[in-house]
C-alpha cells in the first residue's frame, strides 16, 4: 500500500517534473532528492554528508570515462562516484525537462 502512494504521488508530480538518478543529470542542474535506492551504509554515508530526500543540490562537474561526480549540498561542494550518484533518484525542474 505504502508503494502505491509513492508511485501515485510521483506519477502526479510527473507532469511538472521528471525523475531520474542523479547520474542523467547534465551539468549546472539543480535537482531535489527524492530517495536514496542503496543499502543502509550506503545512506548513512549520504546523510552523513547532507544527501537526504527534499535537499536542493546542484551537479557542477563529472568527469570523463565513467569518473566521479562533483555536487553542491548546502553550500559544500563534494565528489562522489558514479555507482554511488546512480543510487540518487532526484527530480528536476525547468530547463531540464527540455
């Protein structure tokens, strides 16, 4: 029951917004996180360092080849890697639904 309210109330935001991971985010984005898909250490670590559901971040850097990627949470910039940042299911807003 508690997955069919969640899954209703993403299909309603949907038509404003878009849900992806944080991976398929294009520089300069600014995205709110939505929820953390990985084990509990995982989001430990991510809490830890300010990614939790409904913070703002923004992506600034990612580097070639499958590298890590460079965010803004709360004024701290961080590097995280990819397999981790795939973990982030953010929304987006605006220019990114283009």
């Amino acid at each position: 029951m508690a997955n069919e309210t969640i899954n209703n109330k993403e299909n309603q935001m949907s038509a404003t917004s878009r849900t992806k991971c944080l991976t398929e985010c294009g520089k300069g984005e600014e995205v709110v996180v939505l929820r953390v898909n990985a084990g509990h250490k995982a989001k430990t670590r991510l809490a830890n360092l300010g990614v939790v559901p409904g913070v703002k971040i923004k992506k600034t850097k990612h580097a070639p080849f499958k590298g890590p990627l460079e965010i803004i949470v709360k004024g701290s910039s961080l590097v995280i890697g990819r397999g981790l940042a795939s973990k982030i299911i953010v929304e987006c807003y605006g220019a990114c639904l283009n």
